[in-house]
C-alpha cells in the first residue's frame, strides 16, 4: 500500500509540473510562432505605410495605412500633444488596410506609431499630422 502511495504521490508530482510547462511553452509557441511568419510581408521590407489625418480640436483624427498583412492584429501607439499616450487595435482587412478613428482633444502635433503584436513587436510605420 505504502509503495502505491508513493507511486501516485510521484505521478502527481510529475502530471502537475509537465501541465505547467506544457501550458508555458504552449503559450510561448502560440504567441511567437504566428508573429514570426505572419508579419513579415513576404520580406517586403518598409512596404507598410501610414497617413495621420486631423484638421481641428474636437474633430475626429483618423490613422489609414495599407501595405500590412491581410487580416492581422496591429496596435496604434499614439502620442498626444499633453504629453500622454494610448494605444488602439489596428486590424487590416483582407487588402492589407488598416482604420483607426479617434478624436482631436489637444492643438498640436499627433503621433503614431504602428507595431505588429505579440511578444517580439516590430515597428510597421510611423506618422504625424499637426492639428490647430
């Protein structure tokens, strides 16, 4: 009896530390893989681009861009004029395109920059526009 509580005391032990570095390589491998092949345009480099639009204080600022990869996460890191920053998901649609509105609350110059997600982001495009 002795012997078989061991045994399974053992087997316990081991299904636990296997289920935990199972589920941490398994997110590693999710979270890595797909950013590695999905985001490299097909060795395009530079081929994404991106246009700032914004006119007046209140009125809407729209980020456009093309040149991504079809159906993929991006994230639209802006920089605020106030010193402030925010990010908003960049999705492209099925032609690479990619659509992000927001507000004008502060005169002054807008930046943004968009990255590709997951746990190696590389910067996609840059842009900037001045709003009065």
């Amino acid at each position: 009896m002795f012997t078989f509580l061991t045994r399974m005391g053992r087997l316990f032990v081991v299904a636990i530390v296997m289920g935990a570095t199972a589920s941490i390589l398994g997110f590693g491998i999710l979270n890595y893989s797909p950013v590695a092949s999905k985001h490299n345009n097909g060795g395009a480099a530079g081929a994404a681009a991106c246009t700032l639009t914004g006119t007046t204080v209140g009125g809407a600022l729209t980020l456009t861009g093309g040149g991504y990869a079809a159906n993929t996460s991006y994230a639209a890191s802006f920089q605020w004029p106030n010193g402030t920053a925010g990010a908003f998901p960049a999705n492209s649609n099925s032609s690479g395109a990619i659509t992000v509105s927001t507000y004008a609350w502060w005169s002054g110059t807008y930046r943004v920059n968009v990255f590709t997600t997951g746990n190696h982001p590389q910067l996609m495009a840059s842009c900037s526009t001045t709003v009065s």
